[in-house]
C-alpha cells in the first residue's frame, strides 16, 4: 500500500511538472504564432506600398522625363523583383504561421491529456488515502449492489459468459436442425 502511495505520489509529480513544461511551450507557441502572423501582415503591406509605388511615382516620373525609357524599365524591373521577394516572404511566413497553429493544437490536446492523468492520478491517490482512512475497509459506492451475501461482487465477465454461452445455444441452428450441446462445449473449448 505505501508503494502504491509513493508511486501515486511521483505520478502526480511528474504529471504536475509536464503540464507546466506543456503550459510554457504552448504560450511560446501562441507568441510564435503571434509573431508570424505580424510578420505576414507587415510583408503584405509592404508588398501593396511598392505596388502603388510603381503604379504611381515611376510612371509619374516616366511621364514628366524624369526617366529616360530604358531607366524606368530598370527602376519597374527592380520594383517587381522586390514585389515577387516580398510575396514569397509573405508565402512563407504564412506557411510558418499555419505550421505553428498546428503546434498549438498538438500543445493543448498534449496539456489536456496530461491534466486527465493528472486528475486520474490524484484521485486513485485520494482514494487510498480515504480507504487508509476507514481502517482498510472499502467502503461501497452509493448505489451498488452486492451480488452475494458475503460482501464479494462476483464475476461479472463470468456470468457474462455463461450467459453468452446459453444465448449461443439458443440461437445457432445449422440447416434448420439444432446444434448439440456437445458440439456447443466444443466451439467454446476451441474459443478458450
């Protein structure tokens, strides 16, 4: 009984110091996350500003000669190349973004799971406390029932399978001709 105290005990410990490693990556995660996704919108908007830049500044300066024709072509081709980095960047960060959302929900099914065992945990060790308690009596749960008179609760998969024994025999027929109770015994032999 003090073995399974102590292990409990580690358990809980163990389950109390992962939630909490669990608990600080998934708000890093959620920081990361956060940060791609600024990254994301700041790249696109920077994308939109060098759009209307060529739109309106380069051409402007095309049609009022400060430009000669082959110097606007290299100034739009610059231009363009930056817009194609900036959208790649953005692709990037948005793809960043998504794989960190996937993080997130792999980190708060993780921290789910661990506060389940946690919990579990906890109460089988509550629930020795509690029988230590009562003098190494169990005492039974409100509304059960005993299924003898000394106390024992019996053997639920037994009667189950008796009782699956005989819905077996009730029900198998074979051509239309009943099944002996000796070939009956001897499936249930070759299933054992």
């Amino acid at each position: 009984m003090e073995n399974n105290k102590l292990f409990l005990e580690s358990k809980i410990v163990a389950f109390g110091e992962l939630g909490a490693k669990l608990d600080s990556s998934l708000e890093a995660a959620r920081l990361e996350n956060a940060r791609y996704d600024g990254a994301r919108q700041g790249l696109v908007e920077a994308r939109k500003k060098l759009d209307e830049h060529l739109g309106v500044y380069v051409k402007k300066d095309l049609e009022e000669n400060r430009l000669t024709m082959q110097e606007h072509a290299l100034v739009s081709k610059a231009i363009i190349r930056c817009i194609g980095i900036l959208e790649n960047l953005s692709v990037m960060s948005e793809v960043q973004m998504h794989q960190s959302h996937g993080k997130i929900v792999a980190l708060e099914q993780a921290v789910k799971q661990t506060k389940s065992m946690f919990d579990s945990t906890k109460m089988n060790y509550e629930r020795i406390l509690k029988f230590e308690e009562n003098g190494g009596v169990n005492p039974r749960p409100e509304g059960a029932e005993m299924r003898s008179e000394d106390g024992h609760p019996g053997d639920p998969l037994a009667d189950r399978r008796a009782e699956a024994a005989l819905l077996s025999q009730e029900s198998i027929k074979v051509e239309d001709t009943e099944v002996t109770e000796k070939q009956v015994s001897k499936r249930n032999k070759k299933r054992v």
